[in-house]
C-alpha cells in the first residue's frame, strides 16, 4: 500500500460539511497492545454507544496503530511516527481512521504521557514481534489524543482518513521515540500524491455537522458541497427540519450566492425607486396646492417648466 502526500499544493477545496468529525471518546481503563513488527497495534474496552460521528455515519474504536516512521507524508517529509485511530462504521461499510503524527520535542502533555505508556509497555512486556501486553492507564480516553485543530481529509478504497498537521501532533521526547523504533521496524512506503485531499478549518466538534444530510465527498476542483436528502424515520425531510444548516451551506455555493446578491440589489433599486416616486409625487402635490391664479393645468406646466 502506497501512502499519502500531505500538502497544502493537492488540497482541493474545503470541507466544513462533507468532513465533519464530532467525537466523545469514553474512559478507557485497560488495555491490550500487541507487537506486530511494524505496527503497535492497541485494543480498547468495548463500549456501549458509538463514540464518533463522521459524515453522519456513527463508528466504534476498533483499534489504535502506532508506527513509525508516518504513514503519512508532510511537503514531501516523514515525521518520526504517526498515531492511527481505526474506527469501524456501525452500520457497516468503510473505515474511518483518524491520523496523529507524533514529532520529536520536550514539550509534552497528557496526550504524550499516554502513548509513552504504550511504547514502555510494549518495549518491557512485548519487546518482541507478536508478543501482547496488558496496559493499565488510569482515565485513558482518546479525547486527550485527538486534536480539536483543523485538518485534511481523503477517501480511498480502504476508507475515510482524517489527518492532522504536525503542528498539531503529539509531542515525544527523544528517548521514548529511540524506544519506539527499538520495539518495531520501521514501516515502509512509497510517497504518493494524492488526489481528492480537503480541509476542515473548523476542527472536529465544530457544530457543523447537519443531522440526518450524508454528503459526498469528491474532488470537483471547486469544492461543491454534494447533497443526497435522507429521510428520517417519521417521514419528513431531516433537512427541512435544520433550515439554518440549510442555509448556511447554501451560501456556501457560489450560484447561490450571485443569486443571493441580484435579488438584494434588485430589491434595493424597488426600494429607492418607490422613495423617489413618493418624494416626487409630494413635492409635485404642494406645488399645484400652493400656487395661486391659473387653471390646474396651467400651474403644472409652469411648475415643470414646460412652454
């Protein structure tokens, strides 16, 4: 499998809509890592309700892959390691994987000291490829991995990938990332330029997300926002019932609003053309009224100026 290619020159246009992401990711308080080789591959509790929306599609945690170096490419560069939190759609269908690259730094927060708890894990109980290992962290949740920050999201053949920029990425000291590539081998790929690459300005749990409205998400080059109507369960129209979100993605569309624009200005010129008539007409009246001597056609003329 070839990997991906993140840069800002293969963005094809935003996707406040067709990609929004809301998460609430429970307290997880064990977990089982296995060493694959070339992947960290971490399981969680099951839980009762599905923690992730995506495109309206409700998933599951499925599992949590460490790797290194990333899967995925930045400008053309691999950063030391990538976190990728596969989720499985409850209804069935494609994956959805949420993508954390981890960089080298001392500046580390909660979300660093849960995925070194990982690594020293795996690297103390499972050095070796194959070995599993039970990892206990007290209020493990994913909430304190997944960045509330803006990000890129592509679909491919195995699923729907939401990816991070290394700015936002989660922060590891040297020693735990030397410890990382010491448990598994480095996972290789070939770069690949990918097309179809969209960005969410907003970040997840934005609020934009329109309940009960799937939209596509395909590369038009101008970044239309594609909407397919589902019909909730009491039969009526679930966009009907969110005409402010209606709304706002219809300003989102350019013809929508040229179109919005004319019929303001066209109701702009009713309006000044009304004023100036009614102006006119009283200014008109009170000359007629006021002016002494002649017949009513007479004072007209001379109030217009006629001869």
């Amino acid at each position: 499998m070839t990997n991906i290619n993140i840069s800002e020159k293969n963005v094809d246009g935003q996707c406040d809509l067709k990609c929004a992401l809301d998460f609430s990711y429970q307290i997880t308080p064990s977990l089982v890592a296995k060493n694959n080789g070339v992947i960290i591959s971490t399981t969680m509790d099951s839980v009762a309700s599905p923690p992730v929306e995506f495109n309206t599609n409700k998933y599951m945690v499925s599992k949590l892959n460490i790797v290194h170096p990333s899967f995925h490419s930045f400008n053309g560069s691999k950063v030391p390691g990538e976190i990728m939190i596969v989720h499985t759609p409850i209804l069935g269908g494609l994956q959805l994987t949420v993508c954390i690259p981890i960089m080298q730094s001392g500046n580390t927060t909660n979300a660093s000291h849960l995925i070194e708890k990982i690594i020293a894990g795996v690297a103390s109980k499972a050095p070796s490829e194959g070995e599993s290992a039970s990892i206990t962290v007290s209020d493990f949740t994913l909430n304190e991995l997944v960045p509330k920050k803006p990000y890129f999201s592509y679909k491919n053949t195995v699923g729907d990938y939401i990816v991070f920029a290394p700015t936002f990425g989660v922060s590891l000291v040297e020693s735990t990332i030397n410890t990382l590539t010491n448990v598994i081998q480095p996972y290789a790929q070939t770069a690949q330029t990918a097309s179809g690459v969209f960005f969410n300005k907003n970040g997840p749990n934005s609020g934009t997300r329109n309940s009960g409205i799937y939209i596509s998400c395909q590369p038009t080059g101008n970044s239309k926002e594609n909407v397919d109507v589902i019909y909730d369960s009491a039969g009526g129209s679930s966009e009907a019932n969110s005409f402010a979100n209606w709304f706002t993605f219809a300003l989102s569309s350019n013809i929508i609003k040229y179109l919005f624009i004319f019929i303001l200005l066209l109701c702009g010129f009713y309006a000044i053309n009304a004023v100036l008539t009614i102006a006119t007409t009283a200014t008109f009246g009170k000359a007629i009224k006021t002016t002494t001597g002649g017949s009513a056609l007479k004072q007209t003329i001379n109030f217009l100026n006629i001869k």
